[in-house]
C-alpha cells in the first residue's frame, strides 16, 4: 500500500474550509448522479459531505476513508444512515469487487501510482461499470496549497484520459469543469498563497460567481478549468 501524502490536519482543514462551498458541490454532485448505478463505492470520503449527497439518490453506498482519524470521524458523522457502510481504503490495492461504479473526487492527484490505483478501483467495480473521477487541473496552477494538501500532480484532460487508459478503462466522458474556479485558484493560492479555507472569498464566489459559471458550462464546455471530470467503464 502507498503512503497518505501531505499533512492530514492541513487536508482536513481545507475540507472543513470547502465544505461551505454547497453550490460547488452540489455541481459536482449531479455531474456523477447518473453514472453511480445503484452501489457505488467513494474512494477518498474525507468528512462525508460528497457521500450524503449522493445517497439521497441511491439505494447503497460505501464511503471510505484513508486516514485513520478521518475515518473516525467519518464513522460518526455518517453513523444515523444505513444505506451508507463505512470503511477503511487506501490505494493501491489488490482488493476485488462488485460494485456499480467506484467515484473518487479530489483524490488520484495525491497518489505517487496513480495507474495502478485506477487498476484497484477498476477491480472493485463490476464489468460494465463507471470509474469516476475528478481531479485538479493544470500543473502551472500547483501552488503551496497544493504542495501542503499533498498533491503529487495535477492533470490535463489528456494526462488523466492516459492514466485511465493506461490502467485498463474505456474513456467515456471527459471535460473541464469551473473555468472561472480556476482563475481565482490561481490567484489565491499561487499568487498570494492562500489557502482554500472557509472564510469570504469561498462564499462570494459559491454563491454569486458559481451559479452563473455551472449554468454557462451547461451549455458550453470550456477549454480550461479548475477541475477535469472524467467518467470511463469497466470493459465487459
């Protein structure tokens, strides 16, 4: 098993911090919805709030965690909800299942071997199923952020389709998401290192930039963004 990478508190900090963001997420909520099948498995829960989401929509789900006080925590959080099982995961790893689909947002950028834990959730999930993914993207926007959260890279459409490719999936769906996300990361973090934390910046542009960024990618995808979402299958 690879190592976590980067400092936990500092990972956790930031996901209290983002967890603000309720337009963002939702967003990135409804990108998977329709490619989660009815028992997905979330590879990297962190606190849970991507997985109270979705399990609005679904019959089952596991949430997992890598970090042991993370999964703690996690435990207790999602605890009064019995469509959801909680566990311990870290990648890579050699572990077979039957899931519908294995989504991991925000996650194969802290991994050293990122194709061999594709290959892992690519195992976890049955044939004919979805590996979806979110990941951070471009590497001229890696920041002190990203160095302290233990990001070992960030992607292009291209990287991520290769990696993907590479570990044995059939790219299905893949594009940028939150143009505007991007240009204010940057500039955050990269220009006056910043970290993604709560505070006014996240709730000015959650609530009054977000909106208007999802419903213009609605219609047409950008050729850049703060985010790639990529959605392959499990050859049958």
């Amino acid at each position: 098993m690879a190592d976590i990478t980067g400092d936990q508190r500092v990972q956790s900090e930031v996901l209290e911090g983002l967890a603000t963001a309720v337009n963002h997420r939702r967003w990135f909520v409804e990108l998977a919805v329709p490619h989660l099948g009815d028992n997905p498995i979330e590879i990297g829960s962190g606190l849970g709030d991507y997985a109270l989401e979705w399990s609005a929509h679904l019959p089952r789900l596991t949430a997992t965690e890598a970090d042991p006080d993370r999964l703690v925590r996690l435990k207790e959080r999602l605890a009064e909800h019995p469509t959801i099982e909680v566990r311990q995961m870290l990648l890579p790893h050699s572990e077979r299942g039957d899931y519908s689909a294995a989504v991991s947002y925000n996650v194969l950028e802290h991994i050293e071997d990122h194709v061999s834990a594709l290959c892992s959730m690519r195992y976890l999930v049955r044939p004919g199923g979805a590996v979806i993914i979110i990941v951070p993207a471009f590497q001229f926007a890696m920041s002190p952020a990203d160095i302290a959260t233990g990001h070992v890279r960030r992607y292009t459409k291209q990287t991520l389709a290769a990696a993907m490719t590479e570990a044995g999936l059939t790219v299905e769906k893949i594009h940028y998401a939150n143009a505007l996300g991007l240009i204010g990361y940057f500039m955050a973090t990269k220009v006056f290192r910043l970290m993604p934390k709560e505070g006014p910046m996240v709730k000015i542009y959650d609530s009054l930039v977000l909106p208007a960024t999802k419903a213009a990618e609605q219609r047409l995808r950008p050729p850049f963004g703060q985010s790639v979402f990529a959605v392959a299958r499990v050859p049958g």
